[in-house]
C-alpha cells in the first residue's frame, strides 16, 4: 500500500498512513476518512482482513455505500492465496482485481479517479457505427495469432478518435480500460521507453535525465524489447496502450521512421500484446504498404443531429425539428462545434443562434470566447487560467492556484465553472485545456504574455513538496520548456529536455514571433533531428524575416537533398516574396505546389504575388481556392481586405473587415481597421483602433507598429510618431528597409526639413513603387512652395502626375506603411 500511495502522491487519495497522526483515536480517524472519500479502495490479504481496523472500515464502507455516500468500491487482491469467497459477501458484487503490482494498482486507481472528476462533464458517443464495424472486421482479418498489427485510427483531432478506440477496447476487446501514451514530434525510441515506463507505473524512474541517457546509449533491439516488454504488462492488467501520435511514428510522406517500424513489427509479432495507434493521418511501413487502418470522419447530419439533441438534453436544451436541422448543418459534423453551439444556446437562446446566420457561419471557439469575455461570462481570474493552460498543460491545482494569486476556493470555484464549459478537463490528478480551444484560447487571452519564468519556480517548489507526482515526467518537460522561454539558466532539480522540447519552444516562437528565439531553438533541435522538416522550414522563415537570406539558402538546399521539394520551394518562394521578387516567388511556389504542396497559405501567397505584379484575375482565382479550403481563415480574409484597400474599394474592404472582427481576437482586426479608417479619411479614428491593437497585441508585429507610426504622423502626433519609429528601428533593426525610411521620410516631410526628407528618400532601394512616388511627389511640392522647382525637378513632378493622378499619388503616401498584409 505504501508504494502505491507513493505513485498516487498525497493530494489524490485519503489513506491512513498519511491519515493517522500520533493521538489520533484509531476509530475517529477511520470514520473521518470514510466520511470524506467518494472511492474506497481495499488492498485485501488474509493478513490485512483479520486486522479489526480493517474489518471496521469494510464495515463502514458497506453503510456508506448503501447511503450513496460512497461512489466506487474496488478491491485488489494482492495475496495469491486469497479467493473471491474469502471476501465479506458484499464486496463480492463489486469490483475485484487481482494484482500485485503497485505501479498497476497505482494507474487504475488513477483511472478510477479521473473518471470520478470526468463524469461532471457529459460524454457521448454517437454516429460511429459504421467505424466501429470497419475497424472490427479488420481486427478479425488477423487470422494468424503470431502476427497482430497495432490498428491506427486516424482523423482531425477532436473528431472521436479517443472515444472510438475507448468503446473497441471497452465492448469488444475486454479491455478495462485505455493507456495513452502521447508520442510528439521529435521523439525516438529512448523518449518513448520513458513515456511508456512513466505512463505504466509513474514516479518508477527516480532519475529521469540519468535514465534518458542511459537509455541513448542502449541498442534499437534492445528499446524494442523493453518497450514490447512494458505493453505487454499493460495488456495482462486489463489497459489497453494507446499510442497517440503527434509528428513522431512517421516522416512526412507518413512512412514509419525505422525504429518505430521495428517496434511496430514487434508489438504485431508478441501474441501477448496488443496495441493501437491514434494518428491525425494514415501510416504506412517503409515499403509503402499502408497499416490496417480506420478513419474517422466528420459525423453525418443524422448523427450529428443526434449528438444535439441528447446533449442538448442534458443542459436543458430542447431544439424542434428546425432548430436542430439548421444548428447542425453549421457544426460540420465536429463534435467540439457541437459543445460550443450548446454553450451559446444557453447563453443567448436557441431562436438567437438560429437567427444570427452569420454568427453560425462563422462559429468557431475564438468568436465563442471573445463573446463570453465581452458579456462578463469569464472573469479575469477565469481568463487567467485559460491564460496560463493554454501554454503550459496540464498544471497541478497548486501551481494555478499559486500563478493566479487568489485562494484555493476561489479558484476551485473557476476551475468548477471551465469544467461545466468543457473548456477545461482533468488530466489524472491536475487540470489541462480542452485540445479543441486551446489556439483560440492562447490568442484570445494572451497566453503570450504568461510569466514563464514563475511557472517554472512554482513547479519547481510543487515538485519539490511532491517529488513522486504521478505526472513528473510531463511537468518536468513543462520546466525545460519554461525554462527556454523564459531564457533561464537557473538550475533545476526536475527539468528534463527531450528533442520535442527543443521543437515546440522553436515552433512556438515561430508562431509568436520571436524570431531569434525560434532560430537558437530551432538550431538545436537540428542538431539532434536533422531530418524534422518542419523544424528546418520554421528555422528558414525565421532567417528571412531576419532578412538572413544566404543562411535560410542553406535550409533550402538541406531541404532539397532530403527530398521535401515541396517544402523547400515553398521557402523559397516565401523568400522570394520577401526580397519582393514576385516573379521568382511566383516560379518557387508553383514548383511546391507541383510536388504536393497542399493548403492555404501557399493559395493566399500565390494570390498576394499576383496582385502584386498587377495580374488581378489570377490573384482572385488563388484567393477563391484558399477561401474553398479554410472560408474564414484570418490570413485570407486579411488579404482580401488589404487588396480592397489598395484599389481603393472600400466597401468590399469593409465587408472583408466585418468578417475579420468576428474571427480574429488578437487585435489584428483592429489593426485592419485603422488601415481601413486611414483609407477612408478618418485619421482620428484610425489613430485610436492603431493603439488598440499595439496594446491587444503582447509583441505587435512590424507592420502594426509601422501602421501606428504612420497614423501619428496623419494624426499630427510628432512625438508619439518619433517614439513608435524609435521602437521599429530598435526592434527590427535594418529590416523592412525601404518601410522605415520611408516612414522616416514621410516623417520629415510632414515635420522637418524638405532636405532631410530627399536625402531620406535617395536612401530607398525601390523608388518605383506608388508609394514611393507619392513621397517623391509631396518632397516636390513641397520644395515647389517654398523655394521653387528645377526645371528638372518640375519636368519630374509633371511625369509623376501623368502616371497617375495626384489624387491617387497623396492617397498612396497616406497609406504608407498601413498596407502591408498579415503573414504567417
């Protein structure tokens, strides 16, 4: 009992070793315990059960059960020589296993208790029928018992594909119950030796970094068979091990990497194991023979109908025939669409959802939580936490309780109100954010201005208080990463780095726009996964948006040789269009998208060069495919709006912008509608939505401070615009060259010397632009006004107006620095 309640920890569980202080009257503390437990757990041996103490508590377990009192009773017979029949008779109708390994006992008592903290939280299983037939009759196709491959079921995540593995392992293979073993991109077989020990029998490795090393250092052959040895336990205790795969198992043609190809082969060939595989696409074995696979797809309209009217049910929410045929049609068969279409019904009503057509069209968990925080539904404390789980998850009760400041009630009463909602879930002993709204809640409340370095501290301190948490390995990731963020060098007992640490903070940095972070990170990662693609193009970006090109050339050719020529031109052109050689971006890409390059950013790129080389029809029709794929992805959505704005067709600008403000919190939207109120003549307003965004945006991007500078300039604002044209030389340095000697020249124009401004404007390397030529031409009146012209210069102003209109020259200069589009 004492190893078990060692891997349990002592916040999960009342036992009475920990219950019973010296003084403590044997009875009183015995009843006590009782009385504040919702699952009683008998560890049985004939031992135990001739002890009266034991006998006292099996005595007031059974009352407390008849009262409902208690939820749960299990037993564990850890003596050999015990039988059911040597059991009170009441306890011989509830659950008995027998098992004697602590580490076993430990994680289905685990199981028992997050399914305790889930059933707060309705689960429901519709429409899967067909799947569940389809992955049964490949199952019974393994008619040699020698040979029994991993099923992999593959989706989008959210879809069901836990809940579908869950019910074949439940109601047709016998299994009790499901072990996910989450394997992220960058993981080889040693991580997966530690996931797997630390998922089976958590807290059993006492040095995790000595551990790992000792692990690299261990022959493939001998991984696997540790590996296989681990499951195969697993599979004698009843758990089904679920391999959830997140970019490791396979390359990005979704071959098997070899080791796992090995491990895949030996799991399939040990009649004694089994396991499955959850992967967000199909696998395949190094000589391209696809794995017995099943896919699961979005619900049908019945289904999905169904799954909202019973859930529905539950919250009080009755639809009638049209109701329900209208709201599903909107969910797209997602089943976490379905969840907040529900929360927004009890909200706001059924007939308001089903009214509001474009609210529904354009449903999605960022508009959901945008309207939640806007009618006070979350508080600041509750956005917090969706804050801090966003970036870090799962988090013991402690640390949140600890990151947000307030009481243990208090919090527990917000975390209380995220559960109902879903947007939070319990994760073993601690609390994660629900996978489906964990992007749209990271941008929605900030999750990049989380206080890194105190989250690593407060782990720390709680590890340090419980050094066997059943989660150690996780946390102790959760440190590193941190850590990294955080740019720490502060030593840590806990922190354990894997591959895919190194690859999440360089991605993350990506995304959040630290390029120099994602660039030291990324660089590391390559040094221990040289082929992760998906690192390699992430580290060329960033050298490009560092205007690093000859360094993100190298990636490229890397790239190439490895043969990922769709990713390789994609950087390219990405390249390309950065130096804004929009014909040379034009070739790279339509190379990437010949050798398989699928989505949408690579349409909206096309699209964004065309219309910079003046090929309109070509720019709609790439604009019209990413529309096809993603209808409202903010990148499109933003470049059709840009667009509209540079031919000056401010209504379909306006009516991009609508869109915009609905599916992008970030504060990007109001970036667009400042560029869009400089456009209209509006310099005020435009002013005010520009510092709107610079205080939503945690590390706004250069063209939201360019677009700022530029509005106090239009504003009249002279210090404000010298401070904001401070902060872009001290940010981006020489990047964006021509943009900031521009606004520098604009600057001078409009504030100092005419001299000045032209030596500025000599200074740009491409003066052929409308923009540019509207400087040109303001530098010349005003040299006209005050001095008067050359008759060069006049020669000049005169050629500047027949190209195009003076009107259309000044529209230009006022919108310098405010048309730049938004990029990935």
């Amino acid at each position: 009992m004492r190893e078990v309640a060692r891997n349990l920890g002592r916040a999960a569980v009342i036992y009475d070793e920990f219950e019973f202080s010296v003084g403590d009257e044997f009875r009183d503390a015995i009843i006590k315990g009782i009385d504040r437990s919702d699952v009683f757990i008998l560890f049985a041996s004939r031992a135990s059960l001739q002890r009266d103490w034991v006998k006292l508590e099996i005595e007031l377990a059974s009352e407390a059960l008849i009262k409902n009192a208690l939820s749960k009773v299990t037993t564990y017979i850890v003596d050999q020589e015990l039988t059911h029949d040597d059991l009170p008779e009441w306890m011989r109708a509830t659950l008995i296993r027998k098992e004697a390994s602590p580490g076993l006992i430990a994680t289905d008592i685990r199981r028992i208790i997050s399914q305790r903290l889930g059933e707060r939280i309705p689960r429901y299983f519709v429409g899967r029928r067909a799947e569940i037939e389809q992955s049964l009759e490949t199952i019974s196709g393994f008619t040699d018992p020698n040979f029994r491959p991993p099923l992999i079921v593959y989706g989008l995540k959210g879809i069901g594909r836990r809940s579908l593995v869950q019910a074949i392992a439940r109601d047709n293979l016998s299994f009790a119950s499901i072990l996910p073993i989450n394997l992220h991109a960058g993981d080889l077989l040693p991580e997966t030796s530690i996931r797997v020990a630390e998922a089976i029998s958590p807290g059993g490795i006492s040095d995790l970094v000595a551990f790992l090393k000792q692990q690299e250092q261990k022959a493939k052959e001998n991984l696997v068979d540790e590996i296989t040895s681990l499951l195969r336990q697993a599979c004698q205790a009843g758990t089904l091990p679920i391999f959830v795969d997140e970019g490791a198992l396979a390359a990005e043609n979704g071959v098997m990497r070899p080791e796992f190809d090995a491990l895949y082969n030996a799991i399939s060939s040990d009649r004694d194991t089994d396991a499955m595989i959850v992967s967000s696409r199909r696998l395949y074995r190094p000589a391209e023979n696809p794995c017995p696979s099943v896919r699961v797809p979005e619900l049908d309209q019945t289904s999905t109908q169904n799954l909202l009217r019973i859930a529905g049910r539950d919250v009080g929410l009755v639809f009638d025939r049209t109701a329900l045929t209208a709201i599903a049609t909107y969910a797209r068969g997602y089943p976490p669409a379905v969840r907040f279409i529900l929360d927004e019904a009890r909200l706001r009503g059924i007939s308001q959802v089903v009214t509001d057509q474009r609210a529904l069209v354009n449903f999605n968990a960022e508009q959901f939580l945008r309207h939640l925080r806007e009618n006070r539904s979350l508080t600041p404390s509750m956005q917090t936490i969706l804050q801090i789980l966003s970036s870090f998850s799962p988090l013991p009760l402690q640390v949140i309780v600890a990151y947000c400041a307030q009481t243990s009630h208090d919090t527990s009463d917000d975390l209380n109100f995220l559960l109902d909602l879903a947007f939070v879930m319990p994760a073993g002993m601690h609390y994660r954010i629900s996978e489906p709204i964990r992007d749209a809640a990271y941008r929605a409340f900030g999750g990049l201005r989380v206080d890194t370095r105190k989250v690593a501290e407060l782990l720390e301190a709680y590890l340090a208080d419980e050094p066997d948490d059943d989660a150690r390995l996780d946390l102790g990731q959760t440190i590193f990463r941190a850590n990294l963020l955080a740019g720490s060098q502060a030593d840590s007992r806990f922190a354990i780095g894997f591959a895919a640490d190194l690859i999440n903070v360089a991605t993350r940095s990506y995304h959040d726009q630290d390029y120099d972070l994602a660039i030291k990170y990324g660089s590391s990662a390559l040094d221990v996964r040289p082929d992760s693609v998906d690192v390699r193009r992430y580290v060329a970006q960033a050298l490009i948006r560092k205007e690093r090109y000859d360094e993100a050339e190298q990636h490229i050719s890397e790239l190439l040789r490895l043969g990922e020529l769709k990713e390789a031109y994609y950087v390219r052109g990405f390249a390309a269009r950065r130096k804004r050689e929009y014909p040379e971006a034009i070739e790279a890409y339509k190379k990437s998208l010949a050798n398989g390059r699928r989505g949408v950013a690579i349409h909206r790129e096309l699209a964004s060069c065309f219309f910079e080389t003046g090929d309109l029809p070509a720019a709609e029709e790439y604009i019209r495919q990413a529309e096809q794929q993603s209808p409202h992805n903010p990148y499109v959505v933003d470049l059709k709006c840009t667009i509209a704005l540079r031919l000056g067709d401010l209504p379909t600008a306006e009516r991009a912008l609508e869109i915009l403000d609905r599916i992008d919190s970030s504060g990007f939207a109001e970036h667009r509608r400042s560029t869009f109120e400089q456009a209209n003549g509006s310099p005020e307003d435009a002013l005010r939505f520009a510092r709107i965004a610079d205080q939503k945006i945690a590390h706004p991007p250069f063209e939201v401070l360019a677009n700022l500078a530029n509005c106090e300039i239009e504003a009249g604002e002279c210090e404000g615009a010298l401070t904001t044209l401070g902060r872009l030389q001290k940010r981006f340095g020489a990047i964006n060259h021509d943009a900031q000697v521009g606004l520098r020249c604009k600057y001078e124009i409009r504030f100092g010397e005419v001299e000045a401004a032209e030596g500025l404007w000599s200074r740009l390397r491409d003066t052929s632009t409308p923009v540019h030529r509207g400087l040109r031409l303001a530098i010349l009146n005003r040299k006209q006004a005050q001095s008067g012209l050359t008759v060069e210069e006049d020669a000049e102003r005169t050629q500047l107006i027949e190209y195009q209109s003076t009107a259309e020259l000044e529209r230009n200069m006022r919108l310098i620095g405010s048309m730049m589009s938004q990029s990935e």
